[in-house]
C-alpha cells in the first residue's frame, strides 16, 4: 500500500513517522514559543525561492500577515489615527519586539501586565476616537472602525493558538466589512487576496512543525475546489434578499464628479480624468451624439466668480403625489406620439456622495426615492454612496417654464453690482445693434466669439477678480465652464434671463458595444437661455469655439489635437501620453467591472428571477427551495466522494492480491490476517509457520494451503517489489506475466 502518512522500510518492515512531524515535536519556532517572544533561527534554504520562504513561515508570522493584509484595505475610509494604531499594534507583536521588552522586564508575566494595559488603554482611547471623528453618529462606516478597534485590541493577547483563532475568525469578518463600503471588482479582488491569506494562516496553525512549508499550497487547493461548486450553487439558487450595504455612511467623504458650485478651473481639472461616471443602457436607439447632454444641477445665483444653485424657487414632485402645474405643462408640450412611447433607459451611476441625478434634457424617473425639481434636476432622498442603477423616462422635445414668473425672471437676472464693465459694455452694444431680440443678439455674440481668436484648451490660464473681463478680452483660452459662464453673464447683462447647467456631454460606447459610457472627462457645462414662447432653450457655446466637442465628444477630440489640447511645451506632451496610456487601462478595467457590477452584483430579486425561469424554469418560491436543497445535497455528495476515493488505500498491483487473501482469511480467522504495520513477507512466513498447527482453521475449510505455494508467491512478490521486475512499468509484458503467476499460486490457497 502506498501511504503518505509514514515512510516503511521494506527490509525491516519498521514504520518511521515522517520528517514533518518529527519536526513538529522537535521545532522551537512553534507558535507558543515565538508568540512569548522566544525567537528561533529558522533553517532556511537560501537557494529556496521566496515564495517558498513565504510559505514555510511559522503560523505566529502568518496570523501576523493576514492583519495587515486585512486591515489595509480599510485605509481608503477609516480615520488616520486608527491605521496608526493598527500599525504600531502589529509591530509590538514581532517576536523581536517582545524579546527586548522581556529583557527589559526580566519575567514573562510582567510583559503579559504590560501588554494588557496597553490593550485597555488603546480600546478606551480607541472609543474615545470613534467618538470624537463620527460626531457620535452610528452609522456604517463607524461600526466597521469600531470592528477592526476590536481586533486590534485583541491581538494584544496573542500568546496561545486559541487565541490565534480567535483573530483568524475575526479577520474574516473585518475582511468581510469591505463589501458594506463598496462591491466594486477591485474591492473583490482584496476581499479574495485576504481570504486566501487568512486560510493560510489556519493551515499553517494546524501545520506549525512543518518547517519547509510543503503541502501547504495543496491543502488550500483542495478546500479552493471544494468550495467553488457549493459557491455556484448558493449564488445561483440563495433567495436574493436586499443588501445591507444600503446604510447611510455617516461620515463625509471626498466628493468626485460635477461639484455643487461652478468657478473657472473646475472642469477643466476634472476633464483630464477618465474615471467612469455612469453607464447607460438604452431599450432603444442611441440618440445621437449631440443631443448627449446629461442635466445635473442648475446654477442661477452668480456672484462675480462662483455659479451656485438658487434653492428658494425650486419645487419638488415625487412620483407618488399629484402631478403639479409645472409638469402638466412642460408635459402638454410634448407630441402624443411621444408621450405613447418615450424614450426608456436605465443608468448605472458610479458613487458620488451627492444626492443629485443625472438624465437627459428632459428626465422623468417612478422611483419613489427619487424628485424632480421644477429645473427638471433629480434628486435622491439620499447621497449615492454605493452604485445606483435607475430607469429614465425622456419626453422629447418639450418646453419648460414657457411663461416665466416673476421670481424666477428676477433670480435669472441678477447680476453683482461692480466687476467686467467691458463685458457689460460690449453686451449692451451688440444687444442694441440686434434690435433688441434674444435670438439675432445670440447669433451677434456667436459672430463676435467666431471672429476673435478663442482657443478651446484643457490648461486654461489662472483668472482674478474680473473674470468674465479676463477671459473674453485678455485670455481668450478656457473650458466648457469659461464659455458658458461668460455666455450667461452676456445674455443677462442685455437684460435676457439665463442661466448654466452643468452635468456631462457626450460618452462612447463600451469596447462590447451594448453599453454606453459617460466618463469624467465628459463633464460639461452649457447655457440656457428664457425666450418667450419657447420656454428654456439650450445654447451651448463650446460649440461656437469647438464644434467636434459636441458633436464627436471629448475623446474624439483629445485623439484629433493631441498634446496641444493639454498646453504647450515638454510637459504638455507627458500629460497626453499618460493620458492616452491610462485612458487604455481604463477601458479595460471599466469593461471588466460592469460585467462584475451587471451579471454579479447586480444579480437581485428579479434577475434571478427571471434567470431561474429560463434557465431551469422554476416559477416558485419552493421549487427554488428545492432546486437548491438538491443541488447543495449532489455537490456535497460528489465532493464527499472524492475524499473518500482521495484518501481511500491504495494497492500495489503485487500488494493487492494479497490483501484480498488476508481479508479471505479474517473472516475465517481474524488472527491469521495481515496486520496494517507488518510487512507483506513477514505475514507470508507467519502463515506458512501456522500451518504446522494440527488444529488450524484453516484446515477445516480445505483451503488447500502449502508451504510451496506460500514460498511461490513470496518469490514471485519479491521479483515484483524488490527484484528487477520492480523497476519495469506495471503495464511491462514481463511484469505483467508475473503478476499473473502470483494471482494464480494465490487463487491456489483459496
């Protein structure tokens, strides 16, 4: 028999325990010893690879890994001070710490007093904290900060293996906690790296004398394969229920996207970032590239350098109430034809920590968490903190706000008293010289922009106090935000109401094709101007300085001027080749984490639903219950017995007739049969010897034992085993034809 677990002697037929275990009685470094400090020079081969070295750590150093590999992670949302901690607890747990401070301390137990009052001492200045940095609001992200104080604090005991234990199992729900704050793949992907870390450390805990670290890897392995299928199976047919993630985070976090205010440099920042904002599915077809514009926020208080929103007009409706006037008649506007079957979308919008939306010009939505306020802006009743996937109905064309009040009039007039009297001064002019009329002046400023010598660029020159002043007559070089602030401030100087929109412009489809993307370097600014009669209409002056900007996209236009859109000089051309370079990553890795975010994360209530159903058609609560009860019950079976078959003996072909002629004799008797730690050669002789008993059992049966045939079969396994047959391949002519001899002198005895 060919067994792992000892190393037999065949000429002495002695059983010797294996190298590793012998180790594991005999090794210093175990983890009780390094845990109290006492440091033992491990025998490392130096000509070993690293990963080989990482893998025969002690089990102490691999608790103290997966802390780190845990607890990493969380960076990105818990506070400074309590990675510090983190940090200089892990440390003061290093055998060698310990050691220094045992000489210090002379006796081990005033080392274990010292570390316990730092543990109480560093959980309560730990609550403290919590306290202090949340503001004493409980919410998510201050109970998973409070979940890793907890393992902190416990590591400050880490003297024996239940203690390991103990922190192993608390690892995996810190390392867990990261799903509460973000699904993302990236998050996944630390979620497994952990996981396999963490499982490490329990096998090297359960194999703390195998100094070489072999077998590791193939004990994880094997618990790796044996999960998958049980992974599958939940996943598939688990009844979905509503994530816990959902929780308000209570702490403020950096904020990314279209920002709640507008001043010239803002966008033009943002736009050389190729982060995704959103994805948009369409049911239909794609409207065209220039009619892209993704309405966010309304800006309408300008005071000479920011654009901010004007709250005190502003209505909401939600779609559970009464439609109010406002929509009843930006709605009586709109074809029959298009009522019937507007345009239906769905938009999977990355976290921003805001609560506005983003919809084209005009959005509708029937989620009841979400309102629409009378500048057609969606608001959530919360910030999107995690992916948010909303369904938008657009009603086009449609006029809004045909009649203006006079609140309204007046708050899309203001202007500040002093400051840019040259583009006062020039708007007056040109207002006077249109006859007074919204539309021919429009077209005059749109002549007078097309004749000076504006140049469309993503590293704007730095504006003072005239702003407006700056740019129109000294620069001439700006962003989306340059032309549409300067526009709206010449439509309301010759006393026309406007007023800027900022959101995103534009997109591309995704490298499948199905999937439109909308990035940050799509963020945009425009204008809308009031004319009577017609309501808000949008003008978009980038377009008068950079066409292909709207109508190509910001891709397309960054790919046609290259470095020259970045600036001038060496550094302007460092700064389009990162771009292009990252632009590729991106894309890549965007396509990869919305399949993940679609087909995993998304995978809810209806999804699965609507999976069960077609592909295994189950239309019910119970036969999902029972779809899943089954499958869990055959891949437990299947992976039962591959166990069994993995650890059941397995026979050399000369051992195996003869284990079937000692089973042969135990039934007659139990004595006579070969014991599990004697050797093959040694059973024969005892055998052989029994026959001279007058009253052996065996006699009785007429088994027709001799000592020939017993001497026949011991030659014959000799020359299988130990003989030249040995080193012939059991498929050999020859071995094959001895083996056949020594089945028949045993069916001889039987």
């Amino acid at each position: 028999m060919i067994d792992s677990k000892r190393t037999r002697n065949p000429s002495s037929n002695i059983s010797l325990p294996n190298s590793s275990a012998f180790a594991a009685v005999t090794s210093p470094a175990s983890f009780e010893n390094l845990a109290l400090g006492n440091t033992a020079n491990n025998s490392y081969n130096p000509n070993r690879k690293w990963y080989s070295k990482l893998l025969a750590l002690p089990a102490y150093y691999w608790v103290l890994l997966t802390q780190v590999i845990v607890i990493l992670p969380h960076a990105a949302h818990l506070p400074l001070w309590l990675m510090v901690f983190a940090l200089i607890t892990i440390i003061a747990q290093l055998p060698y710490i310990k050691a220094k401070f045992k000489q210090r301390f002379k006796q081990l137990r005033h080392l274990k007093r010292m570390y316990q009052s730092m543990q109480m001492l560093g959980f309560l200045l730990g609550l403290v904290g919590l306290w202090l940095t949340y503001n004493t609001s409980f919410g998510l992200d201050m109970g998973v900060a409070f979940l890793v104080l907890c393992l902190i604090s416990k590591l400050w005991e880490l003297y024996k293996r239940r203690d390991a234990y103990v922190v192993l199992n608390l690892s995996l729900f810190v390392l867990a906690a990261l799903f509460l704050m973000n699904q993302g793949l990236v998050t996944t992907l630390e979620v497994i790296i952990g996981t396999i870390v963490i499982l490490l450390a329990f096998i090297a805990l359960n194999d703390d004398g195998n100094i070489r670290g072999d077998g590791r890897l193939r004990t994880l392995g094997i618990l790796g394969v044996g999960a998958l299928p049980l992974l599958v199976v939940l996943f598939l047919f688990f009844p979905r229920l509503p994530p816990l993630w959902s929780v308000q985070l209570s702490g403020q976090q950096a904020t990314t996207g279209v920002s709640d205010s507008m001043s010239p440099g803002d966008f033009a920042n943002l736009s050389q970032s190729t982060a995704l904002a959103f994805r948009v599915e369409f049911a239909d077809e794609t409207p065209p590239q220039h009619e892209l514009y993704w309405r966010g926020l309304v800006f309408s208080d300008f005071d000479g350098v920011t654009w901010r929103p004007n709250r005190s007009t502003q209505q909401q409706w939600q779609p559970t109430k009464q439609i109010p006037v406002w929509i009843e008649q930006a709605l009586a506007t709109v074809p029959d034809e298009v009522q019937l079957a507007p345009n239906n979308y769905e938009v999977i919008l990355e976290p921003t920590q805001q609560n506005w939306l983003f919809g084209l010009d005009y959005p509708f939505t029937q989620r009841t968490d979400v309102s629409i306020t009378s500048e057609f802006t969606l608001l959530k009743d919360l910030p999107v903190t995690q992916q948010l996937r909303y369904n938008v109905l657009r009603f086009a064309p449609m006029r809004i706000d045909p009649v203006l009040d006079k609140s309204s009039r007046r708050i899309n007039l203001a202007l500040p008293n002093d400051g840019n009297p040259q583009a006062r001064a020039l708007a007056q002019q040109l207002f006077a010289q249109s006859s007074s009329d919204p539309v021919r002046y429009m077209q005059a400023l749109e002549r007078w922009i097309n004749q000076t010598e504006f140049r469309y660029t993503l590293s704007p020159p730095r504006l003072n106090d005239n702003r407006i002043d700056e740019f129109l007559f000294d620069t001439k070089a700006g962003f989306c935000e340059h032309y549409s602030s300067s526009f709206t401030f010449m439509m309301r100087a010759a006393g026309v109401p406007a007023r800027v929109v900022a959101g995103y412009q534009g997109g591309e489809l995704s490298r499948g094709g199905n999937v439109w993307e909308v990035r940050q370097m799509d963020a945009h600014a425009w204008t809308e101007v009031w004319l009577d009669g017609q309501g808000w209409v949008r003008v978009d002056p980038t377009a008068f300085v950079a066409p292909e900007r709207v109508e190509q996209g910001m891709d397309a236009l960054t790919q046609t001027q290259g470095a020259a859109l970045f600036g001038d000089g060496a550094g302007a051309q460092i700064s389009y080749q990162q771009y292009q370079m990252l632009q590729t990553l991106r894309r890549l890795s965007d396509q990869a984490s919305y399949y993940w975010q679609k087909d995993v994360v998304g995978y809810d209530q209806d999804k699965q639903a609507g999976s069960l159903l077609k592909w295994f058609n189950i239309s019910s609560f119970m036969q999902q219950i029972v779809w899943l009860t089954v499958s869990a019950i055959v891949v437990i079976s299947v992976l039962v017995l591959i166990i069994w078959q993995r650890r059941r003996k397995r026979w050399h072909p000369a051992d195996l007739p003869l284990a079937k002629l000692s089973k042969r004799i135990s039934k007659n008797d139990k004595l006579l049969a070969r014991d599990e730690s004697e050797g093959q050669l040694a059973w024969l002789d005892r055998l052989a010897d029994s026959l001279a008993a007058p009253d052996n059992i065996l006699m009785a049966d007429n088994l027709t034992f001799t000592r020939q045939h017993i001497d026949n079969i011991k030659q014959d396994y000799r020359q299988l085993r130990y003989g030249r047959l040995s080193t012939l391949d059991a498929s050999n002519a020859k071995y094959q034809r001895a083996l056949k001899q020594l089945k028949e002198n045993v069916c001889r005895l039987l």
